[in-house]
C-alpha cells in the first residue's frame, strides 16, 4: 500500500510540477503589454513553425517590426526580448491565448489586417507557407476576429 500511495503521489507531484513549469515559460508572453512586441512574437512563432529562424525571416520580422516601431526606439533590445518569449512558450496556441486579447483590444481592424499581412509576409519567405504555417495563421486570424 505504501508503494502505491508513493507512486500516486509521484504522479501528482509530476503533474503539479509540469502545470508549474508551463506556467512559468509563459510568464514572458503574459507579461507582454505592448501591441508591438505580441506581433513581434507571433512572427517569431510564424518563422519557428518551419524551425530555426533563418537570417532571412529574422531581417524580414525586423523590417516589418521597423515599420511600426516608434523612432528612436530601440529594435535590437525588443528583438532580443521578443526571441525569448517566443521561445520560451510552450506553443503557438499558448501564445495566442495570451497575445489575442491584448491585441484585439489595443489595435483596430486596419492594424490587425496589417498584422495578418505581417504574419503572411514572414510565412512567405522560403517558397511560401508550409502546412503548419497555414494552419497557424488560420487559427490567428481565427483568433483575432473572435469576440469575448
């Protein structure tokens, strides 16, 4: 009875600890407050759905970031903290979950056709979107025209 009460609460331990460590590689993206950065990151997301980001779809995400980013800001330091909350989240649809309402609530319909061109524009690099790619930015588009 011992073992069995010991490996039931092995199991829960490991299912505590995991929900704990999804939650804290999220915490990036939900600290996320600025349109800008959330677009950056579900560019990023875009460009990992075909694997590493190459330096082609990494000058791609930082001219469309340097459209709208605002003069004198600093794109390098944005970047780098857009690279580790895209990396650090779990998945594409961890990220959406926390970047859609702030986005949908902080840009209007204008701004966030641009940021479905943005996304389909980082897709398109190296022959067109992928499967995976298209499916993403389906459920994006999805996600962002959605009411709560």
């Amino acid at each position: 009875m011992a073992q069995i009460d010991c490996a039931l609460a092995d199991r829960r331990n490991a299912k505590r600890r995991a929900e704990s460590e999804a939650a804290f590689r999220a915490a990036p993206v939900r600290a996320i407050r600025n349109p800008i950065d959330a677009a950056g990151v579900l560019m990023y997301r875009v460009a990992l759905a075909r694997g590493t980001p190459t330096p082609e779809q990494e000058a791609a995400i930082e001219a469309e970031l340097r459209a709208i980013v605002p003069p004198g800001d600093d794109l390098a330091t944005r970047m780098t903290y857009i690279r580790h909350a895209a990396h650090q989240v779990a998945d594409t649809d961890t990220a959406l979950g926390h970047l859609a309402p702030l986005l949908r609530q902080k840009l209007t319909a204008s701004e966030l056709a641009d940021l479905e061109r943005m996304l389909a524009n980082i897709a398109a690099i190296h022959q067109g979107p992928i499967p995976v790619q298209e499916s993403l930015l389906a459920r994006t588009r999805r996600s962002l025209i959605q009411t709560e």
